[in-house]
C-alpha cells in the first residue's frame, strides 16, 4: 500500500482489496473516527500504516528520481499498472446498470480535465507550492488509502506536487540518517506537516464518505471509480521530458535571472511533449504490459474475490 501511494497509476485502495483485508481495513477506519477504540482495529491499521509509512520513507527518493530522469519508461509503467486495476474494479460492479456507465462517463470527464489541468500547469511552471496546496495535496493523496481505483500519487502529480512531497520525505529521511533533523526543518513545516495533516483528515472524511455512498449508491459510486481509473491514463502520457527554462522566461509567477536558473534542479523544470522514436514506442508498451501484469499478479496472489460487503 505504501508503494502504491507513492507510484501514480497504482491505488493503495485496490492493493488492499486485492490482499484481501479491504473490508477489515475500513472497518477499522470507521472504528476510530466514531471513537469505537477496539483492539482489533488498532492491531490492523498499526500494521498496514507501519508498513506503509516505511515503503514511503524508504522508496521516497528512489522513485523521485527515477521519474525525474526516466519519464517516459516510469509513466510507461505507470499506464499498465493503472490499467492493471480494471478488473479488480469491474468485478466488484458486476452486472453493470446504466447508473454505472453514465457515472463512468463522469468519471472520464473529471480526470480529462484534471490532466488538461496538469499539462498546462507543467508546461508553464506555474507555481503550486505552498501550505494550503500541500494540505489539499494530502486530502487527495488519501483518498488512493481508502478508494479501490484512485491513485493518490497519480492526484498528486495532476496537483503538481509529487516530485516536491517526495524531495521532502526523502530529505526528511537524509537528515534522519544523518542525525541533523534541524536541516529538514524547512521541508517538514512547508510539506511533509501539511500533507500529514491533510492525510489525517482526509482519511477519517472519505472512509466514511465511501461507506455511505457505497451502501446506498453502489453502481453511480463504482462507475465513478471505474471512471477515475481509466481516465487517469490521459494524465501519464509518457513521451514528455523536462526542460531547463531560459534567462527572462516567467517561471512560478517570476522573472527567472540566470542566479535562480542556477539553482533549479532538474525535478523543478517544465515539461514539454516530444516525438518519440520507434524503439521508444516499443518499449513503452513493453512496460505498460509488464505493469498491467504486475498488477493483476498482486490481485491474483491476494486470492480474494471483491464482493460487496465492505464494513
């Protein structure tokens, strides 16, 4: 789950379902925000939130720079891997009503406009930094805790702020290793505080939200989600590379002089599109077969069949 959360395309929800405990863990959820204190309930989310703060905090760094300098193969990857969780989804709506498919179309509407949303702030370097962004950022990346289908890095990366909570969990993590906590003062109050708290809030909010809506609006509710799934693929086009701003450009609201180009670092450069080679596009969809196998393997090995009982 931890590792879902940081990967845009993958849903911590769906790796949840597909291990089987999905019910159980929001349960659990709906336990603590109704101040129902069960030892049961603190023995499977102290588990599953140890285990997933762990995978973030080590895998933070590793896989920031791998998107950094290998775009197009890790939102290759990303595409099969979202994709992967189709079928964990449309089995839990089967047989589908007309409430679903119309949902669905919703759901697509929303995620094309979230990534028309994404490109534009990308290619502009529109500024998205900030304590209130970060704290929105948390209450999207939560809902990937608790909705089979979403991805919370995926929302986070429409934002435009995955690479920056991921520098700071990694430099959370350095200054951990090196025992000067006071060096990551900055990016803990700016980013990692912030997302925290909306983490927190948002996962008390949707999990019972989810609940509901589940319970009294199932196949509108599942052809949202489906909707958001398949949609976020129109968000991770790959063939698109970061590119140094110039001298004089406007980049995040400001004149850019060549001091502050110097000290750009390449995760905070603009993205544009590119046409790809031939072996470019092979590969590509090499790696979104082997994500989408990856996925539906998890879901496989989880043994659980979705069905409709979830609290």
């Amino acid at each position: 789950m931890g590792l879902a959360n940081l990967v845009p395309g993958i849903s911590g929800g769906t790796m949840l379902l597909a291990a089987g405990i999905y019910p159980r863990f929001i349960e659990s959820l709906a336990d603590l925000s109704g101040l129902r204190f069960r030892k049961q309930s603190f023995f499977v989310l102290g588990l599953v939130g140890i285990a997933a703060a762990a995978a973030i905090l080590l895998g933070a760094g590793p896989v920031k720079d791998a998107v950094v300098e290998h775009r197009w193969a890790m939102y290759s990857l990303f595409i099969g891997l979202t994709l992967g969780g189709v079928p964990v989804l449309w089995q839990m709506a089967r047989p589908a009503s007309n409430a679903f498919w119309l949902s669905m179309v919703v759901g697509l509407l929303l995620m094309a406009a979230l990534a028309w949303f994404q490109f534009e702030g990308a290619s502009s370097g529109a500024n998205r930094e900030g304590v209130v962004m970060m704290f929105v950022a948390g209450v999207a990346g939560a809902s990937a805790m608790i909705l089979p289908g979403v991805s919370g890095g995926y929302l986070l990366l429409v934002l435009g702020v995955y690479v920056p909570v991921l520098s700071a969990i990694d430099a959370l993590k350095e200054a951990a290793k090196s025992g000067d906590l006071a060096s990551a003062s900055e990016p803990v109050m700016a980013v990692v505080l912030p997302v925290g708290v909306g983490v927190a809030i948002g996962i008390l909010l949707i999990s019972n939200l989810i609940k509901i809506v589940l319970e009294r609006h199932e196949q509108p509710t599942l052809g949202v989600l489906m909707g958001l799934l398949v949609g976020a693929v129109f968000g991770l086009w790959p063939f698109q590379d970061g590119v140094a701003p110039k001298v004089g450009e406007m980049f995040k609201g400001q004149i850019l002089t060549s001091e502050r180009l110097a000290e750009l670092t390449p995760d905070k450069f603009p993205t544009e599109f590119y046409t790809p080679t031939f072996n470019e596009i092979m590969m590509a969809l090499g790696l979104l077969g082997l994500g989408y196998m990856i996925t539906t393997l998890v879901a496989r090995v989880g043994g659980s069949k979705p069905g409709r009982s979830r609290a």
